[in-house]
C-alpha cells in the first residue's frame, strides 16, 4: 500500500523558516514525480511545487524563490524548504503522488504577523 506520511509542521513566525518531511512507503519516490499541495481554511486545495523523476522541480509563483523541494532516494523521503515565510502560506500541507493521487493527512503550517 501506498503510504505518504507529511511532518516538520508548525508554528512560526513570519520571516521564519520550517521544513516538511514525507516519508513514502509502498513505492519509491526516486521512480515517481511528487507534489506538494496546501489547502487554507475556507479554500480549495492549491498546487504548491513538483518534482519529476529526474529531480526537477518545479514552483507556483508565490513559492518561487523562497521553497525548495528535494528528495533524498535512501530515506525515500519528499522534503520541502520554506523560507521567507508569509501570513499567506498559512495552510494544511500535503504531499501528493500525482499518478494515483495518494496523499496523506498532512502537517499544518502556521505562520504568524
């Protein structure tokens, strides 16, 4: 079975940095492309940033220059780099597999003014 399990959530202060963690099982995220998606209270999920299975990613505008997404193949394991962190970002993050549309329950991110 498919299993994505997100962490590295939590509060923080605006400006601030955190970094999300997921560790897959069931499949190996060397050999498959893998998003991060957020979904704030009261809206619709939004696409944060890819990766494909060559390693590259990709960023939607607002995440551009300040996230990176990584993976390490050993740990099997999807990371995300938020610096620079706004109000804004402030959501539930998942981390998804696109091809079966997978994810888990997510790690919230709190960023505060």
């Amino acid at each position: 079975d498919v299993q994505l399990q997100a962490s590295g959530g939590g509060l923080v202060q605006a400006g601030g940095s955190l970094r999300l963690s997921c560790a897959a099982s069931g499949f190996a995220v060397s050999s498959s492309a893998m998003s991060w998606i957020r979904q704030a209270p009261g809206k619709g999920p939004e696409w944060v940033s890819s990766i494909n299975r060559f390693g590259l990613a990709t960023y939607t505008v607002s995440a551009k220059g300040r996230f990176t997404t990584s993976r390490d193949n050993a740990k099997n394991t999807l990371y995300l780099q938020m610096n620079s962190l706004k109000p804004e970002d402030t959501a539930r993050y998942y981390c998804r597999k696109p091809d079966d549309d997978s994810r888990g329950p997510g790690t919230q991110v709190t960023v505060s003014s």
